[in-house]
C-alpha cells in the first residue's frame, strides 16, 4: 500500500458500506428497485397529465360523433374520429404507463 494514500481512501468502498444501486433505488436493497419519495414525483405528474389528456380527448370525441358535430373542420368526418380516438387511447396507455412506473 501506498504510504502516501490514507488507508480510508484506499479502498473503493467507505468500510462498512456500499456503492449506490441504480439511480432511484434504496441502497441495501439489491434487486428490489423500489423508487423512492423524490423520484416518483415526475411520474406522478405524467401520468396525470396524460392519462387526463387522453380521457379528455376520448370524451369530447364521443361528444362530437356523438351529436354529428365534425371533430376536426376540413377532414373526413370518419378519419379525424377515428384519428382522435386513437390519440385518446394513446395517450391513456402512456399514463398508465407512467403510473406503473412509480
């Protein structure tokens, strides 16, 4: 061992303890991957953000189809209704999927 090197220093981990697991996880607990407090925030957001977009979007389509009001002026009725649904749905899946990620 280098004399020059505090003994403390020497050695890639503080003694008695342990590198950080990946970015999110509680140290101590290998492979659980649990997130903690602070990182489940912008997930929380997302997942609110979208999936209330998409149901939003799904809503006020039913209500323009619905009433036979067009859903977008200057496209097929059918395309843009179908179009929008697909939206709707799309972003329902991602804030699910964000809520999963929690």
């Amino acid at each position: 061992m280098n004399p020059a090197i505090h003994p403390g220093f020497a050695s890639a981990t503080p003694r008695g303890g342990s590198l950080p697991g990946p970015e999110g996880t509680r140290p101590g607990r290998a492979g659980t991957g649990r997130r903690t407090g602070m990182e489940s925030g912008p997930a929380v957001f997302a997942g609110a953000a979208f999936t209330l977009f998409g149901a939003a979007l799904l809503l006020w389509t039913g209500a323009r189809v619905l009433h036979r009001a067009p859903v977008a002026h200057g496209v097929s009725p059918v395309a843009s209704a179908a179009l929008a649904t697909v939206f709707g749905v799309l972003f329902l899946v991602l804030g699910v999927w964000c809520f999963t990620r929690i």
